[in-house]
C-alpha cells in the first residue's frame, strides 16, 4: 500500500506539474552578446569610426570577460558587438560596459547622442506578423490599424508591443512658390517660424472678477486649412502677405517611401512582440481569439491576415515530437509481448512507462524546464530505455519464480540482485550527458535541457524498476505450467524460435571463443573499412527544419528610385504566381515594412512567403525552383533561401570569410578576387562582399567667407536647403483628436534637377535671395555604406549561402581556398558564420565524448572494484561507432551536433549491456564454474535480456529517426545515430565483449603466476 500511495503522489505532481509547464520551441537561451549604439547625426562612415567607433573599441575591449568586439560604423550611427564568455552573468558585464562608456563619454562629439547598450535576447524578434488589407485605401488601412487593432492586440496579456508600418500616413503639406516667396524676400525659415508662432495655446495666468478667479488662455491653435492659409507673413519692407497667397496647402500623405502588399493587395503590416518571459503559445492563442473579434468590428472589405505565427510551427513540431514519442512507447510494448508473450508480463512493464514519463514531468517542472524540442525530444529518447531497468528486474524476478521460490521472495530477491548492475547502467547514461550539460557555447545551450530530460527519466525509470516493478510483480506475475525451464523467461518453452536461435549463439560464441585472434582481426578489419566511410559522411551544424516558408530578398543598384524597386518586384510576384504551393505571400517595397521586415531604403524589397501545409514538396525544392526562375530578371540582385533553422537560418548566407587588414584599396582587391573564386565553388550561392557602395552623395561645401558675407552660416543654409527639397516640420494640425504633421518645402515643381540645382536660393536675413553656388561648392562621390570592424581591424566579409551540398563540404574548399590565397603582409583570413559554429561546436562536443568516456569507466571501475573489467565493457563504444557512421551514410544524414549528441548517449548506453552480461559472468565465477563455461551460460541467459532492452530501445526511436513532420527533421539524425550504434553494438557486445573478456582474464591470471613466482615484487 505504501508503494501504491508513493506513485499515486508521483503521479499526482507529474499531472499538476504538466499542466502549468510552459509551451515552447526552444529552450531559453542566455546569449552573451550585447550592443552599444551610438548616434551621430550628419557624420558619414568614416567620421562615425573615427569619432565614435574607434574609441568605444578602445575602452571596450578593457571589460572583463569580453571575448571579442565587432562594428559597424554607418552614416549617423555607430554599433559597436560585445561577445562574452559563456555563462558570464551579463547583468554585471552590462554594468561594466556603462561604466566604461561613463568615462569616456565626455570625449566624444558632442554632437553624438548618448551610447545605448542593449543586450541581446532571441525572443526580441516578433512572434507574430499579421496584414491589414482591403479596398479601403492605404491611409485608411494605416487608421484601422494604428486606431483600431495595435491598441487591443496591446492590451493582451504577454503582447509587450505592436510595431504599425506600411500604409499612407496623413499630412498638412505647405507647398511654396519659390518665385512668389523671392518676390516678397521671404525665406523658407520664415515660413516654418510664423507657423511655430502662430499654432499655440498658451495659459496667460489668473484674472480676478468680484469674488471669482478666472484662468487666462491664450488660444491660437490652426482649426483647419483656412487657418494656416490665413496667417500674415511679415516682409522685409515691413508689408504682410498671407500664406495662402504663396503656397498651395493641402490635406493629403507623406511622400511614399515604400508600401506593403499582402497577396498582391494594399496593406499595412504589424509586428507583435511579446513579454520577456512570457509564452509564445499563449500569446499567439490571445491573439488569435482577439482578432476573431476584431474582424468582426471591421468595415466590409477589410481583413487581418497572419502571414508569421511562431506557434504555429512550434505547436505542431512539439505535436510531432509527442506522436513520436508515444509511437515508440508502443512499439516498446510491443516487442515486449512478442518476447515475453505474457499479457500480465507486458502489462507490468507498459504500466511503467506512463508513470515513468508522468514522473519526469514533476522533476522538468521543479528542474525549471518548460516543454519544448529539446525536452520533447529527451522523452522521445528516453521511452525506449525508461523500460530496460523494468525488463531486467522483471526477467530476473521471473527466474527465481521457476526455480520455486514465492511470489514475494523472488521479487524481493529478483530486483536486489540486479539492483546494482541496473544503477550502475542508469549511472553511466547519466553521467554521459554531464559533460554536455558543462560544455560551452550555442550548442551546450541548446541541448542542456535534452541532456537533464533524458537523465530525468532514467532517474525516475531507476525508482520504478526498484519498487513499483517488485511489487506489481509481487501481486500478479504468475507462472504457466510449461515454463518450466529456469533458462527460459516469462511465457516462452522451450523447442520454440527462441530456443533455437540461442542454441545457435552458444555455438558461435563457442567457436569466438576458441578463435579469438580471427575474431579480433575481423573486427579490426571492419572498424579500420568503417573510418573510411567518414570522409563521405557531409557535416552541418544543425539539421535543416523545413519551416513551411521562405524570404526572397531584392537590392537594387543604391540610389534606384521607388518605381524602379517596384517594376522589379511585379517580375518576381510573376515567377511566384507559378508557384501552386504558395498561399500567401506579403512584399515590402522600399521603406514600407518597418523594423525587422521590410527594406529600409527606396532600392530594397523584402518577401515573406507561406506554403501551404498539405504540400508535397519541400521548402527547398520550392526555393530552388525560385531561384531559377528569378536567375534571368537582371538589374538586381535577388536572393532566395528558407528559414531552415532556429539559429542562424534567417539569413541567406550560412558560411563567410573574414578578411581583415586597414586599407579599403587593398580589402576591396581580396574581396573581389575570393567572390570571383568562390563563386567556382559546388555548392555555394549567391556570393557576395558585404563592402557595398552607398548611394551616390551630392555633398555641399560652404565656402564660410562668403557665407558669412550674407549673413549666412552652415546651418541656415543646410536648414534652407533641407526644407526645400525634403521638407520641415514646422507644426502640427490637431483634427478630431489627432495630430497630423504640417510640411513647408518647395512646390514639387519648382525642385531643381542636379544638373541645374545651382539655381536653388537661399534667403539672407535681410530678405536677399542668394543662388546657393554663390556660397557653397559641389562634390559628387560615394562612399561605403557602412565600415565593419572586428578586434579593432576593418574587416570585409565575403558571404555564402549552401545549397545542394552540405555545409562542411562547401566550408573545406572555402578554407583551402583561403589558405592558398597570396595575401599581404598584416592582412589575414578567417572562416565565420555558421561554419564557424559548428567546428566550435564540434570542438566542445568531441571533448565532452571524450569526458562521457571517462566518466562512464569510472562508474564502472567503482562498480565492479576492477580496472580490467571496465575496459572490457568499453569496447561496446568504438561498436557502437561502427553503427553511427554507416547508419548516418545509409540515410543521407550529416554528421551534426544533434547526431554528435547521440553518439555522446551512445557512450552511455551501449555499455549498458556489457554490464548485465559481464556482472553475470562475474557471478557465475564466483560459484565456481570455469571461464569458457561461465561466459557461454551467461551469455545465453542474459541473451534475452539483452535483446530486449535493446530492442525496444532502438523501436522507440524508429518514429524519431523517420524524420516525418514538422521539425523532424532536427532530431531523426539522432534517432537514426542512436539506432545504428545501438545496433552493432548490441550484435557485436554478444561475441566481442565475451572474446575480450577471456583475453584480460587470461593476462591477469598470467600475471598472478607470476606474481606468485615472485617475478614481480
């Protein structure tokens, strides 16, 4: 009753604790890397780093911790990448950073605004992208949603904010007659400052009447057009003139930048982030249910689509994560049945599985785990392994039961007598994955919680196999009256396959044992004949997910007009409409997107484009087919590529190269000639040099003598010259409670082509209208559009994306390219982007295989009180090897860190069955039987066992290793990994490990005799 009261609570808390986990994709990840950004307005490029960059580098690079410094220094502004070590508490190192800006603050510009450090968080990207779109006009769609739907998507728990872009934004326009405005020797800023003056309200005090006291106002806000049109300009010669008179003024939209289509509609976009800590399922459900009842306050011919649900993917990979796992446990059940073929037998151990997953729910929920791939995935894992502590407890207690004794004695006695081996094999699962869980980097980051959920539930499995199992088998293992055979376990006679089938292995063991040099050679001949398989196996960092959407990115020629964007864009929504996977497509043209989506200039366009879920090709398939079919639209660069990983894959280029040096000559050269080299590569896509000319400048030199001649100074003509061509501000218009920006500039026909804009005038403070070539001179040039610095170095990054191959392949014939290029001397070369990643990752991942080793043998060596014992069960490991890489080169999968992590289990596991095996061969010397014969019965007595552990291992994992469904993908090389290596090592263990066995024993017996004979002292 005690046992059944303690899994009753065990259960109890699984259930409440699986209620109130979290719901997510990945784990949470602390990235150490934080930004310091910095404004400095009107200075170009190379001003930035001088001023701005250069010397927050210096500082920088003093703080604790750091383990390197990036930059980018652009027109106006200066980012500045801090990269920490892994594990480093970043609320302290951000403190440190201030205090390091603090005191060099007061040597910069004083120009430049104050430097932001902001630290970098994953979940900062929106969760959620939706679509505003109708026949009601972009100025109207703009009002819907800014007015409408952000403020109650805002109002939703977890939602931290709602981004509007795209659309038409409404504005008061006061187009100026330049002609009139000369003839009256007026200026521009004498415009925008009467408009400053005249639209205000302002309190004038407190007035007494008898005994009441009145506030004083001052009202003198514009109503409407006719009051800004109505205002007096006071001239020169001291006459007036009204606005009206000299400029047309009229209610309508800012200039368009950019716009957004939605399935080739008008639309405005909005980008929803959610609450740092908050869910993302839960945000997106909110959602969701709001704008169910927000579709139906809209006017008729309005919609709100989702064109990117984060939930949606992460909600059906953890579905199929969830499906696989419950797969696997039947199919576990079921060889069991096959095996045992006793229902009350199999009953007792498919009754521990749930228990043993209920349990582990409690120990993620008070671990501070939450649900996701990877935890998902470490149950997946565990399933088949929750019941191989179960099996042998129940196969062991069967056997004592045919040898007579009670139902509570051999119980009792049948899970004592394995109680250590069963711990000891828990232990070095366990201890295989400790390594992984202290390794450093993304990859640690990502499979920390897969690591604890697998360690979780063999922890809990231990505790079920040592006191549920005993006591379920207690009540209701019953034995048949033909199983009269100790050899036999539950429900099986002898004469039957089985029977036959280990009469077999006896005799090939026999025969192992009596040629042990034959077998060691073939063994050695098939592990030597398996490394060369190695060099065909490709690597990536991690599996590709086909997330069921792609971008497809255009950069003009810098400086192309809107309406040249646009004529490209309608060619590629041409090559998309052939498309029949596609369901929805949103396009940013120009400046229309906002932060995070769309271009940020005139001569950019951004898509994002959903595929339908019931497809039958593959995202990249599709990809590929738009590449094709975008290769002959020319006067652009266009690129396609899918969102195919969680880390790193938003963009196109996977893999790079780094060239560092000083001199922008001599780095544009290399990057040029590394681009026209690698574009030779197999494999690579879309080469390009990230050192890009910006747009063409027409730059304004004041000549200040005579500026100063007229009363003018640099600013009041860049001021004069801002507001005719691009506009100023000068006030704001309130109607119906909002505020609409009012812009003074020049009629739009009156703006002067570059080649006659010397006739541009500037108005002198005495009402002269200057020709701007009288005070300033012009130069034509470009410059780049932003300086990339890395360990204060000028870096230039020439960039790849994969496509066709893997990405190791691609990556070995960029560093032999790189390593064979002549470069002068102080310039060097890096590999960088995901490349990068992975050989760091694969770095961590090999010395915590080699930890996993070691750890695993000191287990053992405190198991069994030998040195000599765990080496022989460690030959279960390089078996295991031998399964990893056929089965990865059988499949088609790469070599990545998630199979590296299964090999890293593999450590673990396959050593488990020389374990049980070698601890009964143990057993059988101790009671006195010779060596052949010890190893020959303990063989076929744990021959059961030991398939069936092994079995319902690899099963459970069959659904996993499919890689069928949404993220799959990113786990089935794992699945099949763990099934290869636990394969031959299962089938190898049963003649190599016996074989090993009589070698070592012999050689210690040898060297007892000696000993004894007193040749060693």
């Amino acid at each position: 009753m005690a046992v059944v009261m303690v899994f009753l609570l065990v259960v109890v808390l699984g259930v409440v604790s699986l209620g109130r986990l979290k719901l997510d994709l990945m784990p949470k990840m602390n990235i150490p890397v934080a930004a310091v950004i910095t404004t400095y307005e009107g200075a170009g490029p190379f001003e930035v780093e001088n001023m701005i960059t250069r010397p927050l580098e210096a500082t920088l690079a003093t703080v604790s911790n750091i383990t390197g410094i990036s930059s980018q220094s652009s027109g106006g502004t200066s980012w500045v990448m801090l990269e920490f070590d892994w594990g480093v508490n970043m609320d302290f190192a951000l403190l440190e950073v201030r205090e390091r800006i603090d005191m060099i603050k007061g040597f910069l510009p004083d120009e430049a605004g104050d430097p932001l450090v902001v630290k970098f968080d994953p979940s900062m990207m929106p969760v959620m992208n939706l679509a505003v779109s109708g026949n009601a006009g972009q100025a109207k769609l703009k009002q819907i949603a800014e007015d409408e739907i952000a403020p109650r998507l805002e109002r939703i728990p977890g939602v931290a904010s709602v981004s509007v872009a795209g659309g038409l934004v409404r504005q008061i326009n006061v187009d100026i007659d330049q002609e009139k405005l000369n003839a009256y020797g007026l200026s521009l800023q004498n415009v925008v400052q009467t408009l400053q003056a005249e639209n205000l309200n302002l309190p004038g005090g407190y007035a007494q009447t008898g005994t009441l006291e009145l506030v004083v106002r001052t009202l003198g806000e514009f109503t409407d057009l006719n009051d800004i049109a109505g205002i007096n300009l006071v001239t020169p010669a001291g006459g007036a003139v009204k606005l009206g008179e000299i400029a047309e003024i009229t209610d309508t939209h800012r200039e368009q930048t950019g716009y957004v289509l939605f399935n080739g509609e008008p639309a405005v976009s909005l980008n929803i982030q959610k609450e740092a800590g908050a869910n993302t399922v839960d945000v997106s459900r909110r959602v969701h249910r709001e704008l169910e009842a927000i579709r139906a306050g809209l006017e008729e011919g309005v919609t709100v689509g989702v064109v990117q649900d984060q939930a949606e993917f992460i909600q059906e990979a953890i579905k199929e994560l969830r499906d696989n796992a419950i797969v696997g446990g039947f199919l576990a059940v079921f060889i069991l049945l096959v095996f045992l073929k006793n229902l009350a037998s199999t009953l007792i151990i498919a009754v521990a599985i749930p228990i043993s997953i209920i349990g582990t729910f409690a120990l993620i929920y008070f671990g501070k785990l939450t649900i996701n791939m990877m935890t998902l995935g470490g149950l997946a894992l565990g399933v088949g392994m929750m019941v191989d502590n179960a099996i042998v407890v129940l196969e062991n207690t069967y056997r004592l039961r045919q040898e007579g004794a009670s139902l509570a004695d051999a119980a009792r006695d049948g899970a004592s007598e394995v109680g250590m081996a069963i711990t000891a094999s828990t232990l070095t699962t366990m201890v295989a994955f400790l390594p992984v869980v202290f390794t450093r980097g993304l990859a640690a980051q990502i499979f920390r919680e897969l690591s604890l959920t697998v360690s979780f539930s063999l922890l809990v499995s231990l505790f079920v196999a040592l006191t549920l199992v005993p006591m379920l088998c207690s009540r209701f293992l019953r034995l048949r009256k033909k199983e009269t055979a100790m050899e036999e376990g539950p429900g099986n006679a002898e004469g039957g396959f089985y029977s036959a089938f280990r009469g077999r292995y006896r005799q090939v063991l026999g025969w192992a044992l009596a040629h042990k040099k034959t077998v060691f050679f073939l063994t050695l001949l098939v592990f030597v004949g398996t490394l060369f398989l190695i060099p065909r196996i490709g690597m990536e960092f991690i599996p590709p997910m086909d997330q069921g959407e792609f971008f497809v990115n255009i950069q003009m020629p810098r400086g192309s007009m809107l309406v040249e964007t646009a004529a490209v864009v309608e060619e590629v929504d041409a090559v998309l409409a052939g498309i029949p996977e596609i369901e929805t497509i949103m396009v940013s043209v120009g400046a229309g997107g906002g932060p995070g989506f769309g271009g940020s200039s005139p001569d950019q366009a951004n898509y994002i484009v959903r595929l339908q879920e019931n497809r039958r090709r593959p995202v990249e398939e599709v990809v590929e087919e738009v590449r094709r079919g975008v290769a002959s639209i020319t006067g652009a660069t266009i690129s396609a590529y899918s969102a195919t990983t969680m880390f790193g894959g938003m963009g196109a280029q996977r893999l790079s190269l780094k060239i560092k040096g000083d001199d922008f000559t001599t780095l544009e050269e290399i990057a040029n000639d590394l681009v026209e080299l690698l574009k030779q590569v197999e494999g690579a896509r879309e080469v390009t040099s990230s050192l890009e000319i910006g747009r063409p400048e027409l730059r304004l030199v004041v000549d200040r003598a005579k500026a100063s001649a007229w009363g003018l100074n640099a600013y009041t003509i860049a001021a004069q010259v801002r507001t005719a061509i691009e506009g100023t501000t000068a006030t704001k218009l309130r109607i119906d409670g909002q505020e609409y920006d009012v812009l003074v500039r020049l009629r739009r026909d009156d703006l002067p082509k570059i080649d006659d804009l010397y006739a541009l005038t500037v108005s002198t403070p005495l009402g002269a209208a200057v020709p701007l070539r009288e005070v300033t001179s012009f130069i034509t040039m470009q410059g780049p559009v932003s300086i990339r610095r890395e360990d204060q170095q000028r870096v230039v990054t020439v960039s790849a994306g994969v496509a066709g191959t893997d990405l190791g392949s691609v990556s070995q014939e960029f560093l032999r390219i790189a390593n064979s290029y002549p470069l002068p001397p102080r310039y060097s070369l890096e590999i960088g982007g995901e490349a990068q990643e992975m050989y760091e990752a694969f770095g961590e991942l090999f010395l915590a295989l080699l930890l996993a080793a070691l750890f695993v043998y000191m287990i053992m060596a405190a198991q069994f009180e030998s040195f000599v014992h765990p080496f022989t069960i460690m030959s279960t490991v390089p078996l295991a090897a031998i399964g990893v890489i056929w089965a990865l080169f059988i499949t088609g999968h790469n070599l990545s860190v998630v199979s590296i992590i299964g090999l890293i289990m593999l450590v673990g596991i396959a050593v488990n069955n020389g374990i049980v095996l070698v601890d009964y061969i143990n057993n059988l010397r101790r009671r006195g039987m010779k060596l052949n014969e010890a190893i020959v019965e303990a063989g076929s007595i744990r021959l059961r066992p030991i398939l069936m552990t092994s079995l319902t291992t690899i099963l459970a994992l069959v659904p996993m290793s499919l890689g069928i469904g949404e993220g799959a993908e990113m786990s089935a090389s794992m699945g099949v990994a763990v099934i290869g290596g636990m394969t031959t090592s299962t089938i190898l263990t049963l003649i190599i490990t016996p074989v090993i066995y009589a070698v070592f024993d012999a050689l210690g017996a040898r060297f007892r005799r000696r000993r004894a004979n007193g040749e060693y002292i």
